[in-house]
C-alpha cells in the first residue's frame, strides 16, 4: 500500500550553534543517519516537551546529516529540516525532498568545516589567572581534580638559548585542586617542592606527574644534574597536595624530560623523553651518547623517529623495574613514523590513558605544535598513529594530560595568550574531551 505523507510547514532553515543546547527549538528530531557521533548528538539533543507552535505532537523533524566526521563544535550552523506528517504527499516527493534537503546540508557543512580544523564542545577555560603555569598534569585524587603544573616565571634564562630551552627557567612547583571543573573555586595548595631542596638538581623544574600508592603520593620531576644533564627525580608526600620531600639522588638510569605515570592492574609505568632541550637525541640504548650518538647509526635506523620511553616503576615507586623501552608509534600500514615525519612523530609531553580497555598515549610534536595520539593494546605499544586532539596553541610549547571526572573527560593543557605569546609564560586551562562511537578522539582548535 502507498503510504502518504504531507509535509507541513515548508522546509525549515534554522540557524544555530553546535553545542548549543536545541532543545526548544526542535522538538522530536529525528536523525537521518542514526550513527551520530557525541558532539553531533549534543548538538542536535532535544526534549519534546516544548513544541514551537509550527510543530505538532505526532510529527517528527529529520535533521540530515552525511558527513562521517564530526560537526565543528561552538560553530555557527544551518540546519535545515522539515516536517512530516501523514497526508498528502507520496513517497517518491517525500524521497526527493530528502535528497534535496541532503545536498543543501552537505554543502553548508563542507562550508562550515573549511573554516575550522577542529570541532570542540564547551569554551576552555583558564585555571589560574594569577600566575603562569604549564604542562598541566591532572589526576583524581580523594573525589578531586588534582593538578600539577611546572611553574613559569620571567628569568634571564638557564644558559643555551633557542633549541636548549633555556627560557624555561623554573624553580618549583605548586599544586592545585577543584571539584567542579568549568564553574567550581580552584584550590591554590601553594608550594608543594623547591629547587633549592633538591639535593642533585640544578635547574629547571620542567613538567612532572604525580602517582598514588599505598597511601603515599609521589612526584617525578626531570631536572638538570650538576652536568647539565636531565634526569628524573622523585619526591615524596602523605597528601595529594604535598609537601613533596625529594629523595637524595635521581632515578638510576633516568635521563631526558617529561615523566608521566600511569597505572594499569597495580603496575605502574613511567613515560618519559623529549627532544632538543629535552636532550632525547643524545642517547642510544638507554646509554648517552653525547650530540654524536646516532651519526653511525645505519640509515633505516637513523630515519627512525626518536621514541619516547616506558618503564615498569619498582614495587617501591623509587627505582625503573627494567630498562627503559622504546616506544614505538607506526602508521596506518604498520610501518614507524620516520624523524623527518615532523607532523606526526613524538616530541615531547607523554601521556597515557585508557579508554574502553584500550590504551591512548598521547604527545606533542613540538616543532609543528600538535597535540597528537596514537593507539595500542599494550601499555608498552606499538601504538597506532590515530590523529591531532589539538591544534597549535599560543605559543611554541604543547603540553597536555587527560582524566576522567565525574564521567566526563577532559583536556588540561595550557597557552600562551595570557602573557601575550610570550613563549615561556603560559596559563593552564581545561577544556572537555570528547571519545568518540568509534573510539577516536574529536579533534580540538588550540586558537579557542
Ligand atoms: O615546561 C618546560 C617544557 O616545555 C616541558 O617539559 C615541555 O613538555 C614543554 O611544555
């Protein structure tokens, strides 16, 4: 039997914003392709208890939709629907007003997505306007949001200039702390360790990251040794929020920059690495080997891009468990990424989390500024090079960490706007991380 519809009224055009909440406006919409994506979802959500006076109860709206790809998020947009009803018109119009309706809404889309890279959901927000803090490191801690950032500070800089990251001069570390992480008080713990206590360091407290076990918290910090050579340390606290007391010498074998932990079924394992400044390059099996380490290197060696390191802690917290491994990240055929890959390869900032049983390390590319991840069934990997969380921010450095909250995640990172773009004066902010259906991160705009 021919079944009859009518449409009534005629095709709607609306504008709106993705990631505003619709939901008087369009009642009952009903999605084209059920497969949508969290942020399209968010975007499109409704209730049907405020119908528009133009809509009636027993009619649905169906919002078109074609792309694969999520929508720019905070983005003006044209949605364009109809309504239906039974009555008067036949299949075949109603088929060819949806095919019209598609091609409209592809091409507003297409249009939308070519002025932005990203799609992102709720407006970052700056956590600490009143000093300059980095490379946030947040961790869950006691039913809070406990972060840990280096602490930037204007400074005739720590010898070496351009490429040695001499600028990022820091001499301590504070702690903050929030329960509600776009509206809530952020808690200043204040100084939670100083330079001048660590007995081996000698300058540059760049980023670190806090673990619990056992009812103890511990602090991994890189710093240069008297040498001025990185190496990681580790410091003590019986509270999330410190005081952090640093052991007398740093971890035996550590070298270079940017410690993460991450736990997975009681073990835990350190991320660490960074290049030029972080001096990554200048070591070779876990041996250093000075600016000349990797000439003689044979070439599918040499082309290989550096990796960064992971290790099983000791049962103590205190010590690596084993060398420290390479952490390879490949491509979609399986193959590494190669050092001159510069858009993709690893650079600095290690992070790790799981989601769905999988593992997510994620890093930054330094210099072409994206925040990147990859994929892997291993907390060692090889992990799968999978896309950008975040494009280039305010400033050279990009720095990052991701943590559940209250069933959301988020995105912790920092820019530098505040200071103006000055490069080693940057500000933590938070914004929200969306997984999506299939498991891939939806790609932010670091210019937000
Ligand atoms: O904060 C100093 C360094 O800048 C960090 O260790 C790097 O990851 C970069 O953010």
């Amino acid at each position: 039997m021919r079944q009859k519809f009518r449409i009534h009224p005629l095709p709607q055009l609306q504008l709106f914003r993705t990631g505003q909440n619709v939901s008087k406006r369009l009642p009952n919409v009903r999605l084209f392709r059920p497969k949508l994506q969290a942020a399209q979802i968010h975007a499109v959500k409704t209730t049907s208890r405020q119908n528009p006076p133009c809509l009636r109860t027993n009619t649905f709206l169906e919002l078109h939709h074609s792309l694969s790809r999520p929508l720019p998020c905070n983005r003006v947009f044209v949605l364009f629907y109809y309504e239906v009803t039974a009555g008067f018109f036949s299949n075949k119009i109603i088929m060819m007003m949806k095919n019209i309706f598609k091609f409209l809404t592809i091409i507003v889309i297409i249009a939308s997505c070519a002025t932005s890279p990203s799609s992102d959901v709720v407006k970052p927000r700056y956590l600490f306007p009143g000093d300059y803090m980095a490379d946030p490191a947040a961790h869950v801690f006691n039913d809070r949001v406990y972060i840990y950032p280096s602490h930037d500070r204007r400074s005739g800089g720590y010898g070496g200039g351009g490429q040695d990251g001499g600028l990022y001069d820091m001499v301590d570390y504070h702690v903050f702390s929030l329960d509600d992480v776009f509206n809530g008080n952020v808690t200043h713990h204040g100084l939670a360790l100083a330079l001048a206590d660590i007995p081996w360091a000698r300058g540059q407290l760049w980023d670190n990251d806090v673990a619990y076990k056992d009812g103890k918290y511990y602090m991994y910090f890189p710093a240069k040794n008297q040498n001025n050579l990185f190496r990681i340390g580790v410091a003590i606290a019986d509270k999330p929020e410190g005081p952090f007391v640093p052991q007398p010498e740093p971890i035996r074998g550590s070298y270079s920059i940017d410690p993460c932990v991450f736990e997975d079924d009681g073990s835990y394992y350190i991320y660490f690495g960074g290049l030029w400044g972080g001096q990554l390059e200048q070591y070779y099996n876990n041996v250093y080997t000075g600016a000349a380490g990797r000439i003689n290197l044979p070439f599918a060696e040499a082309d290989k891009a550096i990796s960064p390191r992971a290790a099983k802690l000791s049962d103590d917290m205190l010590q690596f468990d084993e060398s420290p491994r390479e952490v390879i990240i490949l491509d979609a055929k399986g193959i590494p990424l190669t050092r001159s890959d510069t858009g993709r390869r690893f650079f600095e900032a290690s992070w790790m989390h799981k989601y769905n049983g999988v593992y997510y390390f994620s890093y930054s590319t330094g210099d072409t500024h994206q925040l990147c991840y990859a994929t892997g069934s291993s907390p060692y990997g090889p992990f799968t090079y999978q896309g950008v969380i975040l494009t280039p921010v305010t400033g050279w450095t990009t720095h990052h960490s991701i943590v559940e909250y209250k069933g959301k995640w988020y995105l912790f990172y920092h820019d530098a706007r505040p200071s103006g773009g000055i490069d080693h004066l940057r500000s933590m902010k938070v914004t929200e991380l969306i997984h999506l259906d299939d498991g891939s991160i939806q790609r932010m705009n670091g210019m937000r």
